[in-house]
C-alpha cells in the first residue's frame, strides 16, 4: 500500500481573479508566496520524494516550503481548460446560456473546446498512480485544483454533479490511500497548513 499527501499550489493574481487557468503558467502572486510561507509541514513529509507539476507555480510552492529535491511530474499539470483559458465562469455562462448548461450537466464528462474533462484528467492520472502504488510509500504531490477535484471525485465516486462529500478547501494537504493496482481512496481531508504540525499525519513507516 502506498499514500499520496497532495495539496494545490499557492494563489496566483489569476486565482484572486477567479480566472481558468489550466495550462497557463502563471507564477505566484505576491500575496500567494506570503500565505506559502505561512505554511507548515511536518519534517519527516519534507524527507518522502516529492513530486510537482510541471507549472511554475507549483514549483515555486514547493520551493517557499524549503524542498529543493523534488521530480517533475508531467503528469500532475493541470486540467487543459483550452479556449477557455483566462476567462471567467460566470462570464462564460452568461454568453453561452443554454449551451453552458448543457455542458456542466455532463459533470465529468464536460470539457471545454480544446481542453480536458475530468474524465480525462483521471486516465492520464493512472501511470502515476500506479507508479506510486509500487513505491509502497509516502510521497507528496504539488498539483492544482482540478487535479484534485478529479483525484478525490475517483476515490469516492463523485461525478461532479451537486457539491462533493466534503469541500477540497484551500490552505490544506489531503491524503490519499493507493492500492497496488493504482485506486484511490481517501484516507484524511482537509489538513490544515496554516495550524501546527503536532496532529498531522506521519508518512507510512514513520519511526520517531
């Protein structure tokens, strides 16, 4: 058995904007790098491989939080969002009315023209999870929002119609149980970054 512990990069001016990002690669914000370094992670998660999305902005988190040893994992960049890149949700709805309904009702099937659906995301996704499940290991991810709306929708079924079970909040590491074949399940939502280390999860085989 393996684990993934995976937390999205730090805000961005896009992200305050409330603009699709996607494959854009915008670095962090000011104000992104200052809530970064208000992060804190246990020493011995600092010790497991790290793995990063190929986006600057996922590096540049990794980087804030003292890890300088990490791969580049292609596979982590997130979800394509194609033409809609750099545009606004509401916006988008607004403009295309009827047809943007149509679209958010396929759930993980919506993909924008020239993107990703979720769908897509969770297949490109298996290499690398069956990569880590040979590890029998604890490693950490540095991914993105869709990324781990589309990891957490296949460790508990959700087709991304409605809310989820729990809100992927902001601000937070999630960890993740790997079988040997590769499925996902979660194992602990929602952990805090902001708050101390002392109830933090250990990584597997952890010995103090």
């Amino acid at each position: 058995m393996a684990e993934i512990l995976m937390f999205r990069h730090g805000p961005t001016v896009w992200n305050a904007e409330k603009r699709m990002q996607g494959r854009s690669d915008i670095s962090l914000s000011e104000q992104g790098m200052e809530t970064v370094r208000k992060w804190h992670l246990p020493n011995e998660w600092m010790e497991v491989p790290w793995y990063v999305s190929p986006l600057q902005r996922a590096q540049q988190t990794a980087e804030l939080l003292g890890q300088e040893k990490f791969e580049i994992a292609p596979l982590l960049i997130e979800m394509s969002w194609g033409k809609w890149e750099g545009q606004r949700l509401p916006e988008l709805r607004e403009r295309l009315g009827p047809e943007m309904e149509e679209m958010e009702a396929l759930g993980l099937d919506l993909c924008p023209p020239g993107g990703e659906s979720p769908r897509n995301v969770q297949e490109r996704l298996k290499p690398f999870l069956k990569t880590i499940a040979k590890a029998e290991q604890s490693v950490v991810a540095v991914a993105h929002k869709g990324i781990l709306r589309a990891v957490y929708a296949a460790a508990t079924s959700w087709d991304m119609l409605g809310k989820p079970n729990e809100k992927i909040r902001d601000n937070c590491a999630h960890l993740f149980q790997v079988s040997p074949t590769g499925e996902i399940s979660v194992k602990t939502m929602n952990i805090s970054l902001l708050q101390s280390t002392e109830f933090f999860p250990r990584p597997l085989n952890y010995t103090p």
